[in-house]
C-alpha cells in the first residue's frame, strides 16, 4: 500500500493579451496546481477548468479535497486512479485530468524513466503546433501575426460578424497554413458552407468545431458537403460514440481537460484511428505542466495545438519545447520533464 499526499494550490496566470474566442473574452486564467507526493518523490498535475463544462476554480478544488490523502495497493496503477476518481463523483474532468498527469509525472520520477519511454511512445518530438490569433479588431491582429512570426501554422478564432474581414487582414501579410476554429459560432448550415467556401481559397487545411456540438443533423449534412476537413472540438468531451462523431466530422481534437485523463485520450485516440478519424490534440489556456502532458498524448497525433503556455506572461516550469521549425518536443528527462 502506497498512501500519496495530495496538494493543490491556485494557479492564476496572466495571459499576455487578452483573448476572445466566439463566447467570450479573458485576461487571466485561474487554474490548479497539483502536487502528489510519497515515498519523497512528487509528480506536479495542472488541472485548467472551464466555464463551457460548468468547471471552476472552486469546483477543481473541491473535488481535489475530496481526494484527500490516496491510498494506492499500486501505485503504477493509473487505471485504479482513473476508477477511484470516477466514484468520487461525475465531471470535473479538468480535476481528474490534474490528478491523473501528476500520478503519471511521480511513476516516471520513482521509475527515472520519460514517460514517453513507459508509454513506448514513436519518438519524443510530436507534430508542429498551430499558434492561436484569437477574435479582435483587424488592426490588432496584424500586430498577432506579427508576434506569431516563429510560428509555421496558425489557428485563427472566428464566429463573429466580420469573419472574412479577419481572414483577409491576415493574408494581406502571409500566406502561413491557418487552422479556424469557429467555437460553434456558425448556427445555419448555409452560413457554414459559405464561410467554408471562402476560405477554400485561403489556404485553410482544417475548420474546427463550425457548429454548436447540439446540431448533430446540421454537421452531418455540412460534412457531406464541405470541402475542408471538419474537426469535432466541443462536440468531442470523451463520453460520445466516436462512430457517431464519424458522420458528422473527419477529426477530432482531443484535449486532457475535457477526457479526464493521459489514458483515457490514449484510448480514445486509438480507438478513433481505427474509424478513419485524423487526430489533432489540443489544450486549454493552461500553463507548461498540462501543455507537456498534452503534448506526450501528441506524440501519436497528426495535428497539435498545444501553444496554450506561450499565451502566458510567466510559467511555472519548463517543459515542452517547441522548435525552431514548430515542432514540440518533450525533455529527455523523468516523468513529464519539468524543471
Ligand atoms: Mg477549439
């Protein structure tokens, strides 16, 4: 019996702009910091609630107390983690999430092994990250595309009432690959289509979450027709059948914060390769710790939007790195690599 003592602390980071997405605006983040600790080996875990899945600040908390101290008749044991936190009680996902990655950060530790090792991973360098331009004003977004000048692939944040107007700014200064997530901002079929069909011409490689997760009839039309891959983000919380996620999108975007766990999304992503499903893993605006978690699940991906922790004025740790040419990339160093 191994008995882990667990912490949590708030973790409030500033963002270094402030960002808008199609529900709303944010200057600041308040997620959690995780510490589980025993046999003097301590794994850190990151949980980044969202107001979208009815999660808090509070709420993360809460049910991070609720754990209390954790007594383990193996510790190696993530499934068992995974079930004890399922029969504490329902969602909170960015929690369990938390929770979780710190269990997998203290095996890596206690085993001197990177995780990406233990998971017999392809390699420890994953896909190019997408750099994220969030909704504002065109003369704003010009100074973004500026800052995202390192960057090789951008995801551009539409659902506004001046969508190509967006676009357009940005092409008028470079012809970068963009990835656009609408955030369910488009609500009529027709209106998605046509904005698809811009954008067509504008060197988009993917459209992520056109449509509210609620119009499941409107995505499978828009599905058959649209010429642009179609990837499910809110649509995609870990809990629906990804057969029936098959007929409404051509990828998904998997992120820690909304299954719950680094082996739940493993699970899911395979699962998903076998229904023909392209696999992109993304994040929240979360620091470095849930971002080089993220990015361990990438590494089996096609497509990664993990640029969360560059959003922020400071991080506590270091951890993934991104190269030069966009590619992340985990520290050869035990458990999730923070230093
Ligand atoms: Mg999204």
């Amino acid at each position: 019996m191994t008995v882990f003592k667990i912490s949590n602390e708030p973790l409030d980071l500033l963002l270094k702009r402030r960002f808008t997405i199609s529900r709303g605006s944010r200057d600041k983040v308040n997620n959690v910091l995780i510490r589980m600790e025993a046999d003097e080996v301590t794994g850190i875990g990151e949980a980044a609630p969202n107001y979208r899945y009815n999660e808090t600040q509070a709420s993360a908390t809460a049910f991070i107390n609720k754990m209390d101290d954790y007594h383990a008749i193996n510790p190696f044991d993530v499934d068992a983690l995974v079930a004890y936190m399922a029969g504490l009680g329902s969602g909170e996902y960015a929690a369990k999430a938390g929770l979780e990655m710190a269990l997998y950060d203290w095996i890596g530790k206690k085993l001197g092994l990177p995780l990406y090792k233990l998971l017999q991973a392809p390699g420890r360098t994953g896909p190019k990250t997408t750099f994220s331009i969030g909704i504002d004003k065109p003369e704003v977004i010009k100074d973004k595309v500026v800052e995202a000048g390192p960057f090789p692939l951008l995801k551009v944040k539409l659902g506004t009432g001046y969508d190509k107007e967006i676009i357009t700014t940005i092409r008028a200064l470079t012809d970068k690959p963009i990835l656009v997530d609408a955030n369910e901002g488009w609500t009529t079929v027709d209106h998605a289509l046509a904005m698809i069909r811009f954008l067509d011409n504008q060197n988009v490689f993917m459209v992520e979450q056109p449509m509210p997760a609620s119009c499941v009839n409107e995505m499978q039309e828009l599905k058959l027709k649209s010429t642009i891959p179609l990837f499910a983000d809110e649509s995609m919380t870990g809990n629906e059948s990804l057969l029936e996620l098959s007929t409404q999108f051509h990828g998904i975007n998997i992120k820690l914060m909304k299954t719950g766990a680094i082996s739940t999304s493993l699970k899911i992503l395979h699962q998903a390769r076998k229904l023909g499903l392209q696999i992109m893993v993304g994040c929240m605006v979360e620091s470095v710790i849930a971002d080089t978690a993220s990015a361990l699940v990438a590494l089996w991906a096609d497509y990664a939007d993990l640029d969360g922790h560059l959003l922020l004025t400071e991080n506590p740790f270091n951890g993934l790195e991104v190269l030069p040419d966009g590619y992340v990339q985990l520290k050869n160093k035990p458990g999730l690599g923070l230093v």
